[in-house]
C-alpha cells in the first residue's frame, strides 16, 4: 500500500535490543529533546510545573499516551486511510487522554482536581501528534512503541527539572515537603522554621511567566554543554 | 452589545491566550522568527477561532448536554468532538480559501494544518464551557482570543527581529532568548490581570 | 488510493469502537468517581474543624474521613429564612440530593436568595458543638468557596477552609494554601462589639480593629476582595437560621 504515508520501512521487524533500538529511547532525553530541542508540548509544561508532584503526574499521563498512541498508530499504519489520518490520530490521542483522564479522577482526585484541564490539552500536546505522524506512520509498533516512551520519557524529565526550582524558589518545598524557609509570613509558631528559615518565598517562580524563563535558562545550559545544538542563524 | 464588547476586550487584552495562559505556544515559539510568517499564522488563528467556538458551542449545548438532545450526559465525549470539529474546520477553511482566494491561500496556507494542534484553539473552547458562555458571547470571547493571540505573536516576533542583531551568548541565542522574551512579556501582561472593562468603561 | 466506501467503513468502525470504550469505562468508574468527589467534598467541611480535632486532615484515610463525618456530623439543610428543609424539597428542588452534603453550591449561587437551599453540618466533638456553614463567591478568574465552622456562640469563627477553581498559583491561590493566612481568621466573629454585623474582613494596609479584621493577601487585592464579599453575603444567609439555633 503506497498510499499510506509510509516513509520507509527502517528494518524488517525484529524484536532486538541494539545501538539503533538503544538510541530511540534516549536520544530524545538529550540531542532531540522535545521541550528545548523540539519545542513540542511547551503549553502543559508551564502550567502544571508549579509542583513537583503534579509534574509526576503529568509526566506518567504523557509516558502511557506517548507509548500507546505511538504502539496503536503503528500497528493500524497500513489500515489508515491518508486522506482522513489527522483526524484518525487525533482520535487515538483524544481516546487515550480521556482514558487517562477517567482513571486519574478514580485513583487520584485530588491531582485530578489540580491537573483539570491540562490533562485535556495533552491532545494538542504537539510531541504526541509529531511523533505519529514522524515517527509511527513508518515504522514498526516496537520500534514505535520505543520511540514514544523515550520522547514521553525525555518530555517527563524536563517537566520534573522546571518544577524542581519553581516548587523549592516559590514555596520553600519539594513534593509538599517543607525544606527550606519559613511556611509562609504568617508565622504561627517557631517549628514551622525549617532550613535557611530567613528565606522568604518567591512568589513570583510558582506564576506562569516564570516558567518560560525556567526553561529558558534550562536551553541556555543544555546548549551550552550540548554545542552541537546551538542554533547558529 | 456592551457585554459582548466586554468580552471582546477581556479576551483580547486581560486574559490574553498567549501570554496570560500561555496556550499555543509551540507554534507561539516555532513561527514568530519573522512579522511576515507571524501575521499568517495569526490571522488563520482568528479564523479558526472565531469559526470552531460557535460551532462548539452548539456541539456542547445541543448534543453533550444533560438536557441536550440525547437527554444523557455525554461530556466525557467532549475532548474527541472538539479535537474533530478543530480538525475538520481546519481542513474545510483550508479548502474553501484555496478555493475562492487563491492569494490569501499562498499566504496562510502553509500555517491552517499547524493550526489543528495548536492548544490556543481547543484551550478556548474548553474555557468557553467551563465559563458558561450563551452563543453571542462565545463568539465575540472566540473573535477576542484570536485578535489578542494575533497581537501577541506579532509583537514578539517584531523584538525577535531586533534582538538578532544584539550580543546574546550563543547557547542562548534563538530559542532560548525568545523563551525569556515571552517570560518577559507574560510578566508585563500580569500587570492588566483583574482590569474589568466593563467597570474602567 | 483506499476507495470511499473503505474511508466510511474505516471511520465507522473506529467511531463505533471509540465510543464503546469510552462509554463502557465511564459508567464502570462512575461509582469511584462519584465516591471520590463526595470524599473530596468530606474532608474539605473536616478541613473547617481540623484544629478540634487535632488531625491533619490530608493525612486521614478515606475511612477515617468516612468514620468521624458519620460519627460526628449531622447535617441539615435550610433555606435562607431560617427554616429548615426537607428532604424531598430539597430532592426537588436540587437535582434529587439525598444529603445536604450533596447541595450544588454553584448551582445555589446562581439562585435568589429566597430560593437558595444551603447546608448546615453539625459538629460535634465531645460536648463541644461547631456549625459549619458553606460559602461560594467570585475570586479573580473563576469561582471560590470555602466551610466556615462557627463556635456555639454563631458568631465567633472556629476554622475555616477555602478551595478555588483557578485563582493563580502564588497569588490568589493562597488562600487554600496559606495556613498561616487561614489561621488569622481564628477567633474573628462576624459582629463588632457593640453588635453590629461587620462580617470578617482581609485589611489591606493593616489591621485596624482586630476584632474582625485579618491581613489582607500581598498581590491578591481582588480575590481576597472575593473572600470578603464571599463571607459577608454568605454568612447573612445563614443569619436567620443560626439566629434560631442559638436561641433554642
């Protein structure tokens, strides 16, 4: 079938672990990382890294939509019909966000509660859709399979290294674990005076526009000991 | 019509989807190295928007509602038909420009599939509802979001093509410079946070 | 080139399958989900009383949250003249609610006053009596609302608890987080001394009379605007009621 968009079959399906399999998973952690490389999915970056742990949460819903959007695209690649292939892979993405979405309000309410609609932009969370249509489109559901938990993975990381300064800078926590400063200017009694007790909250790292500025400056140090991607126009 | 005008303001100025909510930001980022490639993608955002939150809107009240057609609580649906009516708009708007204005679609055309992904368009929708929105008004909160994303991408794409000539180190340059500009520009927004037009008018 | 017909077929199918996934694994959680958000909505009215009984309320299990609300916890519901409710007006007219716990309150605030139907929760805690009083408001972008619990007097605050829809984090999204913010209201009573309703104000620019007056929130002037408003009109409902209730 010609017209599937099939870029080319990369090998004939094996179920082998080598250097070509190895670098599927972590090249997006590092030389093609979706956030500062690609610039995929930035949008549910900024919004739910206040917090650590509702990054995690975040983190482990793009992993399984990645991995299974990618797995299920694969294998339906050659049924696809070009003409409607947005709107198919959209519909796979859709499907499994609202899988993830129903199973996060059963298991987890109160993430659900904080996490609500980011959980739903998932969908038009670029890296999702570009890995279809890049990657499963054209190649084999392991391969494919692989492909997206490495860029779920490399997008989770990211999300974890800007929430670790925005949730310690802006609420003196890390996982809502008090670590550093006072609770809050409201003192109510001297135990609540954890580790550097004078350092009071930068309010300004939990808002959004911080976050752009977080991952800014995260570009700037992955560049600068990655120089191969530093962008020369 | 004050209302509607309120609306228009608010979404445009004060909860601009850009730079309040930071929605769209992939394409935000990827297509603002020049005004020229700006003013396309920002334009077919205003389009898409002011088309698909109508349509939405009737989708949501007249199919997905309780008291809706079916008479059941469908809005775990909801994701799926918005993504669709988003990408098949995208898709028809496409068709019927390069159908009637040959030259608009020379211009924008290459910028409508991007569209269908952007999170602007499906991020307003699902505002919408959460908002409780009747027709008239997601339209005008529809028109508002595309002008004030339109607005947003062409001034950030306008200082991207001065600060090329500036002594950003090279780690930082691109990419990593127009994050921090947005940062910037996000914190300044924060200063029109909680105006209400309709109290200031 | 796949033909028309296999397009149709194709997306048919897909549809088909789709929706009876969706629809299959929705009414299989439905009763989770459903148990999840009354416990939600359990711990945050605990979260009203969580000095008296000296617990985190996070730290509860969901059983233990279960055990003390039907412990110790009565509720009733009322309109806003005082009187009290019965079930089957209150079934009628809000969307077949069992328990008052079960009370849409944005679904109330959108009513006239003279229609609301509001919950009361009873708390009791050895021979300690709390009434614990549901409020909703407007903050900057979306709703607010909090549970206020009132010490047997009705008019002095006991605990309180606020939640949000989508206030901004570090900013008007303190008044869920900040502990130490709540704890202000401690002791606040919503009558000055001389007995006129003051309701219980968040200053900002200092605390001139602290009787009912608490720190305003830096950089969140209007939702703590909101909160304010939000206790001052949402207390007046209750007035009548807990009026009554001291009284007997």
């Amino acid at each position: 079938m010609a017209d599937t968009a099939t870029v080319k079959e990369v090998k004939k399906s094996s179920l082998t672990f080598g250097k070509k399999e190895k670098a599927l998973i972590t090249d997006p952690l590092n030389d093609t990382n979706p956030i500062t490389v690609q610039v995929l999915g930035i949008c549910s970056a900024l919004a739910v890294t206040t917090g650590v742990k509702n990054s995690l949460v975040m983190a482990v819903a793009v992993v399984f939509v990645c991995l299974f959007a990618n797995t299920i695209t694969s294998l339906l690649r050659k049924r696809i019909p070009k003409q409607v292939r947005m709107i198919v892979q959209l519909v796979i993405i859709a499907t499994l966000v609202t899988v993830v979405e129903l199973t996060l309000k059963a298991i987890n309410f109160e993430s659900y509660r904080q996490l609500s609609v980011f959980i739903g932009l998932i969908i038009t969370n670029c890296i999702v859709m570009g890995r279809l249509e890049a990657f499963a489109m054209g190649n084999d559901p392991y391969r494919s399979a692989l492909d997206g938990l490495g860029n779920g993975i490399g997008y989770g990381l990211i999300l974890i290294a800007v929430a670790i300064p925005r949730e310690l800078l802006g609420k003196g926590s890390l996982m809502d674990f008090k670590i550093i400063g006072n609770t809050s200017e409201f003192l109510v009694n001297t135990t609540e005076v954890s580790w550097l007790g004078w350092y009071a909250n930068n309010n300004l790292m939990v808002l959004v526009p911080s976050a752009m500025i977080v991952i800014g400056i995260l570009i700037w140090i992955h560049r600068a000991w990655n120089p191969k991607l530093v962008d020369v126009s | 019509m004050g209302e509607l005008l309120n609306i228009f303001i608010k979404s445009a100025f004060i909860e601009n989807l850009a730079l309040s909510y930071f929605l769209g930001m992939c394409s935000f980022l990827a297509v603002s190295k020049t005004v020229k490639t700006a003013f396309g993608l920002g334009l077919a955002v205003i389009f898409v928007l002011g088309i698909t939150m109508p349509i939405n809107w009737l989708i949501n009240s007249v199919l997905l509602a309780e008291d809706g057609l079916f008479g059941t609580d469908l809005t775990f649906l909801r994701f799926i038909l918005f993504i669709a009516v988003i990408a098949s708009m995208v898709q028809l708007v496409e068709m019927v420009i390069e159908k009637f204005s040959p030259s608009l679609y020379n211009s924008l055309g290459i910028f409508l599939p991007l569209i269908t992904v952007n999170c602007a368009i499906l991020g307003g929708s699902l505002f919408m509802v959460s908002k409780e929105y009747n027709f008239s008004e997601s339209v005008a909160f529809g028109l508002g979001g595309g002008f004030g994303w339109f607005l947003a991408i062409i001034a950030i794409a306008a200082i991207r093509e001065k600060i090329r000539y500036s002594a950003v180190p090279a780690p930082l340059r691109g990419l990593g410079m127009a994050f921090i500009i947005t940062g910037l520009m996000g914190m300044a927004f924060m200063g029109l946070m909680g105006i209400d037009p309709a109290a200031v008018g | 080139m796949h033909s028309t017909k296999y397009i149709y077929t194709f997306v048919f199918i897909m549809t088909a399958l789709v929706a009876l996934l969706l629809a299959s694994m929705y009414t299989g959680l439905k009763p989770i989900h459903d148990k999840n958000e009354a416990l939600y909505n359990k711990r945050a009215i605990l979260s009203a009383v969580s000095d008296q009984l000296g617990k985190d309320i996070k730290s509860m299990s969901d059983a233990d949250v279960q055990a003390v609300f039907d412990s110790q916890i009565t509720q009733i519901a009322v309109d806003s003249r005082g009187n009290e409710v019965s079930s089957a007006q209150m079934a009628e007219e809000c969307e077949g609610a069992v328990k008052p716990e079960e009370i849409d309150m944005s679904k109330e605030k959108k009513k006239d006053d003279s229609e609301k139907i509001l919950p009361v929760y009873v708390f009791e805690n050895g021979d300690e009596k709390y009434y614990i009083i549901s409020v909703i408001g407007n903050g900057l972008w979306d709703e607010i609302w909090g549970n206020v619990a009132l010490k047997s007097d009705m008019s002095t605050i006991a605990g309180i608890d606020f939640d949000h829809a989508a206030e901004t984090p570090g900013l008007g999204a303190e008044i869920k987080d900040n502990k130490g913010w709540k704890k202000q209201y401690i002791g606040k009573s919503f009558y000055d001394a001389t007995g006129n309703y003051t309701s219980v104000v968040a200053m900002k620019g200092g605390v001139k009379d602290p009787s009912y007056q608490i720190d305003g929130l830096t950089g969140a002037t209007i939702t703590a605007n909101g909160v304010n408003d939000m206790m001052a009109s949402g207390y007046k409902l209750y007035e009548s009621f807990l009026k009554k209730q001291k009284k007997s």
